[in-house]
C-alpha cells in the first residue's frame, strides 16, 4: 500500500462536527453577540438582525438561516438569559445541603446579590421583555420561574429532611420568596452596590419571617389538628 493510501485511511481522517453541531454552535455564537449588545447598553428593541450579525461577525444574510426576526432572536436570547440564571442558582443551592435552613439561606441571598451585581443587564432585559407586547416573552419567562421555583422548593425540602425542624408549605413557601426576590431586584436597579447590600438584609429578614412563620403556622396547624382528632 502506497503512502497516499494510508494518508487518506479512516483512521487518519479526524471527525468533523455534523452539521448541526456547527448550526448550534453558531446560534449560541449571534446570542452571544446579541447579549454583548444588550451589556453594551443597547436596548434589544433597537436592535436589528444586521447588526447583530455583525457583532458575530458573519455575513447579514446568513443570520436568517437561524432567527428569521428580532423577536425570534429576542425570545431565544431570553431563554438563553434565564437557563444561565437557573444554573447559576442550581449551584448556589448546593450550599444549602450542608447548612441549616436558617444560614443556607442567607447563603443562598449573598449569592442571589453577586449575580444582580454581575449580571445587572441581563436583568434589566428580562424586565423589558416582560413587558413585551408579543406574549411568548412572558410564557417563556413564567416558563423558567416555575422551573427555579419548584428546584428551590425542593431544595429547601431536602436541607430540613435530616433536620430537626418543622415541616413547612415548601411549594408555597418556594413562591412568597420569590416574589420578594423580584421586588428587590425591581427596588435596587439604579442603587449602587452598597445601598444593594443594605437593602439586602432587609431581604434577608423578610425571607426568614416567610420561613420560620411558616414552621410556626404549620405547627399550630398540626398541634390543633391532633387534639381535634
């Protein structure tokens, strides 16, 4: 056998990324490009397909081949803001196994505030697009709330499994404190870091009178609910 032959044998021949590797990484890429806008202080409405095609460099014309309108590129570019929102706060919930209820939280919170911090314009976008006129921003939103919100509610319900404490409404629980995470967001937007980290442990109380109450509600409840038996 020549050595031409063996140049072009299988084994020599490294495999390519099939084409739909190379489409997906590409997507990621004008999302990537898109959000560097968005951080740059563009506002995605002003934003056209062009220009962002140009921020990932590549030609205009080949950008239709994944997003056929902004507010295609716009929904895709909110999932994407939120899946990396809901791993980062995947992460930060791992400190809550090996912390008591009480301290995981405040952990959790420390956590929640770095990435308001970090991440301000990715915020900034999912409040704009929330109140998009086109709905599949928000069903895309609720989508993902739901999802972190049940994930926390588990979470919680695993850190006091081998506790000694009270049961708690987790589900319930889970909502009342993201509802006061979205108000505190909402509230500090245009403060600086400091008055954030004050503003913080007012956060932190309120979430630790929703906890222990709850512990305390759910106890009565129990209490009353044997002596009627």
């Amino acid at each position: 056998m020549n050595a031409s032959t063996n140049a072009t044998s299988p084994k020599s021949i490294k495999p390519s990324r099939s084409r739909t590797d190379r489409k997906e990484v590409t997507r990621h890429r004008i999302l990537i490009a898109a959000l560097q806008l968005v951080e740059e202080g563009r506002s995605p409405n002003e934003l056209g397909l062009r220009e962002v095609a140009r921020a990932a460099e590549m030609a205009a014309p080949s950008i239709y081949n994944h997003f056929a309108d902004m507010d295609e590129l716009g929904i895709a570019l909110v999932d994407e803001c939120l899946t990396r929102l809901r791993s980062i706060a995947r992460s930060a919930r791992k400190l809550m196994t090996n912390e008591d209820l009480e301290q995981a939280l405040k952990l959790l919170l420390q956590q929640f505030l770095l990435y308001v911090n970090e991440f301000e314009s990715v915020l900034r976008l999912l409040i704009m697009q929330w109140f998009n006129p086109n709905q599949e921003y928000r069903k895309t939103i609720r989508r993902e709330m739901s999802i972190m919100r049940k994930d926390l509610a588990e979470n919680m319900k695993q850190s006091v499994a081998t506790k000694s404490v009270g049961r708690g409404e987790f589900a319930l629980e889970s909502d009342a404190i993201f509802s006061l995470l979205i108000t505190y967001i909402l509230n500090v937007m245009d403060m600086d870091k400091s008055k954030r980290q004050k503003r913080l442990k007012i956060l932190e109380q309120q979430v630790l009178m929703i906890v222990i109450g709850s512990r305390f509600f759910n106890a009565n409840l129990h209490a009353n609910m044997s002596i009627t038996d």
